[in-house]
C-alpha cells in the first residue's frame, strides 16, 4: 500500500510539471511592424522607399495636379532642419522663454533641393519650409521656425504683420529625443523652451476665413500627426484647396484638431529624395528643408562617462563627453561603434 501511494505521488507530479512550467511562462507579444495606410483614393509610390517612410499619390482630379501624401515613422526617423551652409544666422540662443517677435528675422539664400543632398547625403525624404518673397534671390521667413545650428536653439521672428501675429494659430513641436511629434494652438513660452522639442514650426491660423471655390486653389502644404503622436504626414499639391488639403489627412486618420496649414496660399513646396528617384511638386527651390534620417536605434549611456570621439574607435581624438542616462540616438554603426552625430561616435557597449 505504502509502495501504491508513492507512485500515485511521483505520477501526480510528474503530470503537474508541466502545467506550472505553461502557467509560469509569460508570453510577450510581439510589438507589429509599422505599416503607413494609404489614404482612400491613394496609391503607393512603390518605386521610391525607405524604412519608416512611404509615400502615396492621387491622380489628377478637378483641380489638375497630383497630390502626394507621405507618412513617416518617427521612432525610425530622426527629423532635421538642414540650412544653407553659405548663410550662418546669428541670431540668441533660446535659454529662455520670450516673444518670437524679439528675436530678428531673418533672410536666407535659397537653398534648392537638390543642393540639400550635398549638405546631407543621409536624409531620405524632404520638404520645403514655406516661405514668402518667392523672387528674390534672398528668401525671408514668413513664419517663425524653431531649429538647432551649432549645438545652439536658434528662433526666427517671422515677417508677418503684427495684427497677422496676433490671431489664434498651430505649431508643430518634434521632440527627436522621444520619436514623437505634436501639434497644439501656439504657446510662444513652450514654442521657444528648447526643452519642448528640437524642432517646431509656427503655421496658419485655423480661424481665418478663406474662400474655398476653385479659384481658390493654390500650392498647400498641411501637416498631419497621429494620435499616438509617432507618426507625421505630409500632404503637399500643386494646386489645391484649403478642404482638398484638410480632408486628405482626415481620410489619413489625422485629427482635425492634429492638422497645421504650414503654407501661405502658394509659398509651398514639396522635395523627395528616396532611394532611386527624385521629384518636387511643385518646382519652387526655399532655403530651409526638413528631412527625415532613418535610425538604428535610441537609447541611454549606461556608465558615469562616455568619451565622443571623432571616429569609430579609440584612436580618434575625444571631442566631447557624455554622463549617464543622457540619451543618444544611432544613426549609424561601425567596428563595434555606433554615429550619434557628424564627426561624433560612441562604443555601442556605453548605450542600452
């Protein structure tokens, strides 16, 4: 009986093994891959990708031009202002909080898309910041734009008139640190604080009255960001109503509430530069364009130091220094080393 009892005992937890094991065993989905959804009416522009990047187009309808919408994946992008390197603003460094109109305004050369390329062979996707004063060799900005030169957060004033100013109106914060975008009714407090974003841009107001009939039509270029706040889109036309332009990112899945007018009824311009081609609509050369980096990887310094060297490895000279859990973003990776910037590298076993 004894002999009966101990094997009704071993046979009892043999077969119960194996349920703890399934019941300690902790299954963690995995996280989808980001795919952008083509809005209705939308094709994909197949011939012309990067990861993170994707780019549809509409074919003529009644207004006569084609209309291009591309979404991009912040957690797989970095966003960059790229500037003209003929022209150095000089212009205060945002350490604190102030009017944008204090701070001057500023002129540009212009700065065509394709010149871009040579400024910055990485960037994959761009488009053109608008800007009014279309003729001149110089171009002025017309709205204020928040964006790094030097390691310094440089403001631009804008040159709309006071009473412009003055009306309720968007602004799109990027923060590259975080992979997320937003766009919120302006606050110039948070609009110059550096800590809100590397990068903002001040649009239109959406309370100003505009006619809306086909001759109404004119370059747009409207910007659009998820709910989750990982994804940017951009939608730029030739020619195109202030509804043709809205109602494209509404049927993108934009937010009304999450759309900036970043044109000003025809100072606007889209450039793409993805692997293979290269087109803009329409054909106008501006002085400041965003482009879109595809990254490897964001993460922390682990240890007290980091040494930044100018190449990838021990024997290039340091040329700054990083502490522990300031956050770095990949762009590239070399013996072992990982490119956090132009001329910057840090052994990838400091970053997790």
């Amino acid at each position: 009986m004894k002999k009966l009892f101990t094997l009704f005992l071993v046979v009892v937890s043999l077969s119960a093994t194996p349920a703890l094991a399934v019941a300690k065993k902790t299954v963690v989905p995995a996280k989808p891959a980001w795919k952008a959804v083509a809005p209705a009416g939308y094709s994909p522009i197949s011939w012309a990708s990067a990861p993170g990047i994707a780019s549809f187009f509409k074919p003529p309808a009644d207004n006569g031009a084609i209309d291009f919408l591309t979404r991009i994946n912040l957690r797989q992008n970095l966003i960059n202002f790229i500037v003209s390197p003929d022209v150095t603003p000089t212009v205060p460094e945002a350490t604190t909080a102030g009017d944008i109109t204090s701070y001057p305004d500023l002129s540009f050369k212009r700065l065509g898309a394709e010149a871009s390329k040579a400024i910055d062979p990485a960037i994959k996707f761009i488009w053109d910041a608008p800007f009014f004063n279309m003729g001149a060799v110089m171009s002025d900005l017309s709205m204020a734009v928040k964006y790094t030169a030097g390691g310094k957060t440089v403001v631009s004033a804008g040159t709309r008139s006071a009473s412009d100013m003055a009306l309720p109106r968007r602004m799109l914060l990027v923060d590259n640190q975080t992979g997320k975008a937003t766009i919120t009714d302006f606050d110039q407090t948070v609009f110059t604080d550096p800590g809100s974003g590397d990068l903002a841009l001040e649009g239109f107001s959406p309370a100003v009255v505009k006619t809306d009939g086909p001759t109404a039509a004119a370059s747009r270029l409207f910007l659009g960001v998820s709910a989750d706040e990982q994804e940017l889109s951009v939608y730029c036309s030739q020619s195109a109503t202030v509804n043709e332009a809205n109602d494209a990112l509404v049927a993108a899945g934009i937010a009304p509430n999450n759309i900036l007018e970043a044109d000003g009824g025809g100072s606007a311009a889209c450039g793409y530069n993805l692997p293979g081609q290269f087109f803009v609509e329409p054909t106008r050369t501006l002085p400041l364009l965003m482009g879109a980096k595809n990254i490897l990887k964001r993460g922390k310094i682990t240890s007290t130091t980091a040494n930044v060297r100018s190449g990838p490895g021990t024997k290039y000279p340091i040329v700054s220094k990083l502490a522990k859990d300031d956050t770095v973003t990949a762009l590239g990776e070399l013996n072992g080393w990982y490119r956090i910037g132009d001329g910057q590298w840090v052994i990838k076993t400091l970053i997790k």
